[in-house]
C-alpha cells in the first residue's frame, strides 16, 4: 500500500500539463514535405480553412516564423537547405541558375540540377543531377551510417527531388514535361505507381479540365488586368496543355498519387534501417507566377495543398510503422503589383527595364569602349563582369557598373563579392539580419556574382507581361520571400506553438535527433530543435 502511495505521490509532483514519458519509439519513416513558394503569409492567411492535412500538421510542433534565411529565395536554393542543415553559401547552390564563363560550350549559364560535363549538355538542354550539391543530405548521412536505409524523393520539379533526395538516392521521380522520370541509371526496375500514374496523366490530357471553385474561394474571384493578361478567377486548362498542368491543382495531386504508390509499392518504413522519403508539391509556385498570391487561383490550390497533404498522412497512418513529418517551403512569394497597388502597396511597382545586366552593360561598353556583353545577369542578384574586360580595366568597369546601380531608386543596395567574402557571420537572431548577412548566406565565392543587386521592397523583377508568362514572382531578400511555416507532426505529439524565429536549415538537426543520427559539429549552420515536451531532450547540448 505504501508503494501504492508513493507512486501516486511522484505523479502529483509532476509539472502541470506533464505525464509520465513514454517509452521512445524511433521514426521507421522520416517524411520531409515541401510546399513550393508557400509563404508564412499565405500559411496564416489560409489557416482557418484548413480541414484536412495542413489542419492535422498545424496540430502539431508549429514554428510559423521559419526562414530561408539566404537572400537568393529561389527554388533551388530553398530545397537545398531544408534536409542538409545548411545555408545555400554551403551547399554551394546560390540561384537556380549561374555564370561559369570557364565553360567551353558557347551558354555559359548554368542550372542548378545539372551535369556540364555531359556531352551536348546546356541551359535548355541539360540531364538532371546532384552534381553541383556540395554537401550530404538527412538520406545521405542516414546511409552513411546504415546502407539499408532507403533515400525516395519525389516532386514536381527535377531540382526539388534532388536537392532533397542528395546524393545516394534509391528512387527519384519528377515531372519532366508529359509525365514523371529519374535520374539515367538510377532506377532499373520502373515501379508499377509510376507507370499507372503516367498513364493516368496521358488519359487525362486528352480532355480540357474545369477546375471547381470552393465555396470559400469565391470571394476572392475578381479578374485583374497586368498587361495583356486577365488574372483572378479559375482558367480551365486545355486538352494537351502539359504547361497548364503545371497551374493547375492536378499538378500537386499527381505528386500525391505518386508518392503514396511508392509508400505502399516500396513498403517504405518497414525496413529494419530508417526510410526517407521527400516530396516536393511544386504546384504552388507556377500558381503564384502565372496569377499572383491572393487571387482565386491561390485559394484553390492551398486547399487543394490541404487535402494532398491530407492524403499522404493517411497513407502514412495506414502502413503501422512509427513516421514523423516535417513541412516547409524553399521560399515565399509576394502578389503581382497590379493588385498590391489596389491593395495600399504605393511602391509596388515593376522594374525599370533599363535594369537588366544587358541594358546597364551597353552603358558600360560604350563608356569604357569595350565590346558587349560586359555584364552577364539579369534584374538582381547575382551579376557578373564579363573575362573579356580587360584585367587592367577591370576595377574600374565594375566601380562603374556598382555606382550605376546604386544610383537607380529601384535598387536597395549593392554588395562587391570582396565585401562578402570579408563579411563576417551573423550572431543575431535571423530575423535581425542585415541585408549584408543575407546576401552572405547565399554567396560563394567559386560561384557568385561580382556584384549582387537588391531590389526595394515591391519591385517586382518582371518589367513586362507577355500573353501567357508570369505575372508575379520571389527571389528577393525581403521578408515575404524570406519567411516560411514550419511544421512538426508525428503521432502522438502534444503540439505547441513557438512565435519565435527559426530557420529551415533546423530541419535537418532536428529530425537527426529523432533517430539519434550525430551530426559533427561544424557540419551544419542549422541547430537541433526541442520538439516533443513529453519526451527527455532529444538534442545533443550545446558546447
């Protein structure tokens, strides 16, 4: 009896909202999804509509103030960082696309997810690869540690997949123009859930599709002129049109038919080494580009996000084995100017055109008498002085060219590639970066520009429409490309909300933790985050 009261006595003395630990079960299934272009904004503007997955994660660890914490806020930089722990100066993936003017073949630019040293390998034409990544992913170290472990990424963009997937992938399947495919040697064996949805997709194009409003939509259908072009209400997509797919909430649903085919197919979670599995919903970014972020068009496919979301949860629940999710984004978005305007946003403008690297390098070419291009770039970011100038003129051109820059009323600031190289690491908290500390975490110095250009808040770097291109787009250092949510889940978690700001290269240490994975110290820019208060710390201490 005495016994008895004792052990009710220790239950009592525990901390209010506490209960006795559960014995810890390691993930089997490490799940990172990410929503492209999902901004914290467009999280908390939709939040209360949410009824299915994006409900169920938000019940989860919430960090609605997550950053990519780069300046250079683009699709592939943003992945880069969500399941290596590090900011894009590490990773090495600056942009989606750069200048190498070593190059022997006659485009010297660049994608991110590609392999030059292949022959007839170009910008427009190039084979999907991990080459550029610089550093190893959650898979990557997980198989370092345990060859069983099986590494799957799907997405709808090749750059997603990879950037997530790293570089041991087992399975990788994106979206390559009329269906999804992998990597040349990766995959021997085509999956049964790859060749159904591919077939799936064929029979579907045939017809037009008319996509249904939701009833919570409506209030947002109101068509709005930028150029030639009407946004604000649903479009329906054209029998055969393969690039409206890309806008349309089928994109993101085919990814969600995939990926849960390969949880089931592949048995994933059921191996006796911990599984990864990424998936990247890219649908949401050729939404905000080709009709902006606060029109009908975004409402239906967040929502549509939402029950995708939901889908694969279920999925996940119904194979038995202990997973837990994560869920972020690689950057945000802000609207198209035309409605900002309408909105209050004075300054929300396009950009001047006389901004492109081409049009400033004419300048240039005539002052200096030099022969064009001398710069190689576009509107921002990273901009550079072409090896044709020569070395004795050199200094000179690119004082010019910053002097130029820095007087044009679009532009925030200018930074030299020598000033990044010597700018020290930041030691404020990422919502407390300069400009200097953002462009930092974005620039190396084998790959960056010689000059990186910040647009002012609002500029969008698209100074015309055409009939059937983007309207609206991100890349920026400001805050709207900047934040995204982070959401924690797996079974059984009590949730919590934490306002504070944390960032995306978090992820990693904080899903390495769940499966005791030790990451070395000095590896990573990211920190190991407490995320069940039911559960003793999980993270290693800090020295």
């Amino acid at each position: 009896m005495k016994r008895k009261w004792f052990l009710l006595g220790a239950l009592l003395a525990l901390p209010l909202g506490r209960g006795l630990a559960t014995e810890v079960v390691n993930p089997r299934l490490l799940v990172a999804i990410a929503v492209d272009q999902f901004s914290a904004d467009l999280y908390a503007e939709y939040r209360p509509l949410y009824t299915a997955g994006l409900k169920r994660m938000s019940s989860g660890v919430v960090f609605p103030s997550g950053y990519q914490s780069h300046a250079a806020t683009e699709t592939c930089p943003g992945h880069s960082t969500i399941l290596t722990g590090s900011h894009p100066a590490r990773t090495g993936i600056i942009a989606n696309e750069w200048f190498d003017q070593s190059l022997t073949r006659d485009d010297k630019q660049l994608y991110c997810s590609e392999d030059p040293t292949l022959p007839g390998s170009s910008l427009a034409h190039y084979t999907p690869s991990v080459r550029f990544l610089k550093v190893p992913t959650l898979g990557d170290r997980l198989k370092q540690v345990d060859p069983r472990t099986r590494v799957v990424s799907v997405a709808g963009k090749d750059r997603a997949a990879l950037m997530m997937g790293g570089h041991h992938i087992d399975q990788a399947w994106f979206f390559s123009g009329k269906g999804f495919s992998t990597l040349p040697g990766v995959t021997s064996e085509v999956p049964h859930a790859v060749e159904e949805l591919n077939a799936k997709l064929t029979a579907a194009m045939r017809d037009a599709y008319t996509p249904e409003l939701p009833e919570a939509c409506r209030s947002r259908s109101a068509p709005i002129s930028a150029g030639p072009r009407t946004v604000g209400t649903l479009p329906i997509r054209a029998a055969g049109d393969w690039k409206g797919l890309r806008a349309s909430v089928e994109f993101d649903r085919a990814t969600t038919d995939l990926a849960i085919g390969l949880i089931r197919e592949l048995q994933l979670g059921r191996n006796e080494a911990t599984d990864v599995l990424s998936i990247g919903l890219s649908g949401t970014d050729p939404t905000g580009h080709a009709f902006g972020t606060e029109g009908a068009e975004m409402c239906a496919q967040i929502l549509s996000v939402d029950q995708n979301v939901g889908r694969i949860l279920t999925a996940l629940d119904q194979t038995g084995v202990p997973y837990a999710v994560v869920l972020t984004a690689d950057h945000g978005g802000h609207d198209l100017p035309e409605r900002n305007r309408q909105r209050g946003f004075e300054d929300a403008v396009r950009v001047d055109p006389m901004l492109s690297a081409s049009a400033i390098g004419k300048r240039l070419a005539k002052r200096f008498h030099l022969r064009e291009p001398v710069l190689l770039g576009g509107f921002f970011g990273d901009v550079y002085l072409s090896t044709a100038v020569p070395k004795a003129r050199r200094a000179a051109v690119l004082k010019a060219a910053r002097q130029v820059y820095r007087s044009h009323p679009q532009v925030a600031a200018v930074f030299t590639a020598q000033e990044l190289s010597h700018h020290p690491a930041p030691t404020v908290p990422v919502d407390e970066w300069t400009l200097a500390d953002r462009f930092k975490a974005s620039f190396d110095p084998s790959r960056s520009g010689d000059l990186l250009i910040a647009l002012k808040p609002h500029v969008t770097p698209i100074p015309e429409v055409a009939g059937s291109g983007s309207v609206a787009t991100h890349g920026s250092a400001w805050n709207y490309d900047r934040r995204v949510p982070m959401l924690f889940y797996r079974p059984g978690l009590r949730g919590f909300e934490q306002p504070l700001a944390v960032e995306t290269v978090d992820i990693l240490p904080t899903l390495a933790a769940l499966v005791n994975l030790r990451i070395p110290a000095g590896e990573i820019d990211g920190r190991c985050l407490e995320i069940d208060p039911d559960q003793a710390p999980r993270c290693p201490k800090r020295p």
